[in-house]
C-alpha cells in the first residue's frame, strides 16, 4: 500500500516476505546482529526512483505542538555523542505531524547537551536519489545515524547501507508486544531487523459518505468490485456542482502506480512466480487489467466522473482535491483524514473508508495489507548507543500517544500494546486497520513470491505508470505488456535472477 501525500515513497503495494516466512515472533536467539555477506554493487542501470513531489513545508509549530512537546518527559541519556547525532526524518503531508516530530527530537537533544542535526529526507537528498546519497556517505565514513522512512528495507540491506537492529527490536516488544505483519515482513529479513517498527501507515480507499448517501448508495456495497466501484464513482458525480467521484490518477506518481497495480492484481497478474527467480507480468491477465484502465481513462462513458486534469496529477494532487471537496472515492495514506482534522475541513466527519474492491470481479478475497514506518540504524555510525537511547524515548508511549492523536486515524501502533489504547480503539477506521496490517495473505507487489531487493527495484522503476502511459498514447495493451515484461526481466538479471 503506498504511502503517497508528498513524502518519498516505494511503490504502491509494498512488497512482502516470502511465503514461507518462519519469523512469527522475536528474532530466534541464534540470529544475531552480524548482517548478511556484502551485496554486490548496485547495477549501472538502477532503477529510477518515483517522482518526488515537492515536499510539504513545516510552519511554526503550533501551540498544540509546543504544549504537547513541553508536556512530555525527557529522561537523561548517559550516552555520549561524537561530533553531532544526525537524523533524517521523513516528512508527511500533515504539517503538525512533521513539526511536532522535528521539535520534539531537538528539544531531547538539548536535554542531553547533544550537538543535533535533524533534516528531511528532501533537503538531505539534496536533489540527488536517497540511496545513492547514503551508499557515498557510508563509504566515506560519514553517514548519519538514524533515518525514520518506510522505504524498501531490501534495496537498502542490498546495497550495504543498514545496520541490523535484530537485539534492539527483540528489547521493544518485549516491552510493548509483538510488532504488526505488515511492518515485520518488510524490515526482517533473513531473520534479521534492519529497521525498527515506528508506527503503522494507514490507508485504503476514502470515501466521500454524504455523497452516497445524496445518491442513495451504500458506501461498502456499492465498492465491493471495481465494476461496482467506477459505476458508483459515476453515480455521485455531478459536475455542475464541481463533484468528480473518480478521485484516482494512473500518472506517473506514487499513487498512479499503486492503481495500475491494483488493477493488475485485480485481474489475477502477478509480477514474479513463488521462487522469485522469473517474471511473470506477460500475461492475459495483466493485460485485461491494464484494458480496463485504459477503458476507464478513455471511455466517453465515464469521462464525467473524472476530474479535469487527472491524468497530470501527482501524489499530492488527490490530497488537495479530496481536501477541497470536489472528488467522493480517492485510494490514499491516511493523512488525507488526518489532515482534513487537522484543518478542520467542513466535511471531514463525512469521510468514511472501504476496503479493497475484491479481485477477480467479486470472485477472489480483498487483495489488502499495510505496512509503516520503521527507525533505521546506518551503518558505520559513531553514535549507535546514542541512536539507540533516541529510539526508546521515540517510542515511548507517551510520545507513541500523542502521535497517534496528532495524526488521527493514520499513524497507527506498530505494536500489540497501542491498538487497545482509547485514542486508537475509540476511531472506527483506526481499529478495522488492525487486520489490513497483520493480514498475511497478501504481501502486495512481491506476492507469490519472495520478497527481495529485485522485486523493490521494479517497483521503484515506475515500471506500471510508463507502460499505461504508453497505452494511453496508443500502444497496443499486448506489446505494451510484453516491453514491460522484458524491461522486469532486466532488472531482475542485474540482481542475478534468471527473469525468465
């Protein structure tokens, strides 16, 4: 599931742990922190990562961040810091969100008389592609210390960037329970934990209630298939009165590729098969999902559920248009709620969400899951102790809880402990995401096989979002599909799999 709104992000159904995954629990004592043999270099042709959008700016804390931050205890760290502790944060499309995490992290530095450098992922990039920017620094001997992201664990454990946190992991649910599917099946691998659980990314498909209920619909029913979905999207829209019911794009973004692929998943395509070694994407059933889209997009049927523009959209665009009221189904983050609370938006109690539109027209289960965002260690950091006393007083309940209040209904536990809390229990659409996160049916792009840096670098690629665009200019949907497939095929050779 993507986590789109303007941050960084993977594609759009995460990929997941191989099926026959044995890591139910705290890492087996016989696993240690000693990561895997160094990965072989990174291939020439690395796949090009997601457009970034413009990040969202941080204002002035607000007097609820100052009171919140002010409020929280800051135990004293006997750990010493050389030179400076440097974090790298990841930035949402909710400004209190990033702002409350930004001043609380400086306000502990200064309660420990730490040298604190704290930058976001964008300005840390600094226009230049994130792995790339930290496989330099780790070789140079300069790498920051801990990064807060959600994404690919396996791109960056392959190319030699994480440290294993495997102890440290095993140390927080034996405090707070176990972690959430979702998050352990991407950031354990081999039976190692290169990212510490932080808290779970809620997100689905949003739904404007009022407008069904204006046009006499059921919110779950009338979504139940994508037929059912794109029927209804039509119902509710009128375009006279500025309303657009099909709030999704297939541009190129985060969230264009996660609708391209759901679509492929909707029809039965897969990407790879159960061992991981070959690419599977050549196939009628890809093709008949991407033959779907391309009627959606291009019918004059359903051009008036359409907004103008969507085709140019990018990963905040749905966000804004959601926010400003003029489209009823959008597929996004959670902050798209957490954010309409936050600006006290005139219509945010009519939000509702539904569940993934099952597959196969109604026929096969709900192809869903979650996952979130993890603490990672960098490798050769000179702060690790540091690092570590950082991430318990990060993962505090105290501080959990208040971002859980913060980002309602989107930053969610990623720990047993935090799904009974009252600020979690009490929302209907943060206690039904429990079981989209620990559902491990469906672990998204990789799905039925393993995943693995290969399978992340697909997805990386914009792979999906290029081939629709290529249809959409004409491209027959057959050759079309067959160029994406030996364009997979490629990517999967540069990490030495067979590809076919």
């Amino acid at each position: 599931m993507l986590p789109a709104c303007g941050a960084v992000a993977p594609t759009a159904t995460t990929a997941r742990e191989p099926a026959d995954r044995t890591a139910d629990g705290p890492v087996a004592a016989a696993a240690t922190d000693t990561p895997p043999a160094v990965a072989p270099p990174a291939p020439t042709e690395w796949p090009r990562p997601t457009d970034a959008v413009a990040p969202t700016p941080t204002p002035s804390p607000s007097r609820a961040v100052l009171q919140a931050v002010a409020a929280l205890q800051k135990p004293s760290s006997e750990k010493k810091v050389t030179n400076r502790l440097q974090i790298v944060q990841n930035q949402d499309f909710h400004p209190d969100h990033n702002a409350f995490v930004r001043l609380l992290l400086e306000e502990w530095g200064k309660a420990q008389s730490w040298p604190m450098d704290i930058s976001y992922i964008a300005a840390f990039q600094g226009g230049s592609d994130l792995n790339q920017k930290l496989v330099a620094m780790v070789q140079a001997g300069t790498p920051p210390d801990i990064m807060d992201h959600n994404v690919s664990h396996h791109q960056q454990v392959f190319l030699g960037v994480l440290d294993a946190v495997s102890s440290f992991v095993q140390e927080m649910e034996g405090q707070y329970g176990k972690t959430v599917a979702g998050i352990r099946m991407d950031a354990q691998i081999e039976g190692r934990w290169y990212g510490v659980p932080y808290y779970t990314r809620s997100g689905g498909y949003y739904v404007r209630n009022d407008w069904f209920k204006d046009a006499g619909l059921d919110p779950d029913r009338d979504t139940e298939t994508y037929d059912k979905m794109r029927e209804t999207a039509l119902k509710i829209s009128d375009p006279g009165r500025k309303r657009w019911g099909w709030g999704m794009t297939i541009n190129r973004s985060g969230d264009g590729e996660s609708m391209v692929l759901n679509l492929i998943h909707a029809f039965g395509g897969r990407t790879q098969d159960k061992t991981g070694q070959l690419v599977t994407l050549n196939s009628p059933e890809t093709v008949a999902g991407l033959d779907w889209l391309k009627e959606t997009y291009t019918d004059q049927k359903w051009s008036g559920m359409l907004p103008p523009g969507v085709n140019g959209w990018n990963d905040v665009s749905n966000n804004e248009a959601f926010l400003a009221g003029t489209i009823g189904i959008t597929r996004n983050a959670g902050t798209v709620l957490a954010r309409a609370y936050f600006d006290n938006v005139p219509h945010a109690e009519s939000i509702g969400q539904v569940q993934t539109p099952r597959s196969l027209n109604g026929q096969g289960p709900r192809l869903e899951n979650g996952g979130g965002e993890t603490l990672r260690l960098i490798k050769g950091t000179k702060n690790k102790d540091a690092a570590f006393d950082t991430m318990r007083f990060w993962l505090s309940t105290p501080v959990q809880r208040t971002i859980w209040k913060i980002s309602t209904a989107y930053a969610l536990p990623a720990y047993d402990y935090g799904w009974n809390d009252p600020i979690v229990a009490s929302h209907p659409i943060s206690k039904k995401f429990k079981a989209v996160v620990n559902n491990e049916d469906w672990w998204g792009l990789a799905t039925p096989g393993p995943i693995q840096a290969a399978i992340d670098a697909v997805g990386a690629s914009n792979l999906f979002t290029d081939t629709m665009g290529e249809i959409l200019r004409g491209k027959p949907t057959r050759q079309a599909v067959e160029e994406m497939h030996r364009r997979a095929v490629t990517i999967y050779k540069e990490f030495g799999l067979k590809g076919e």
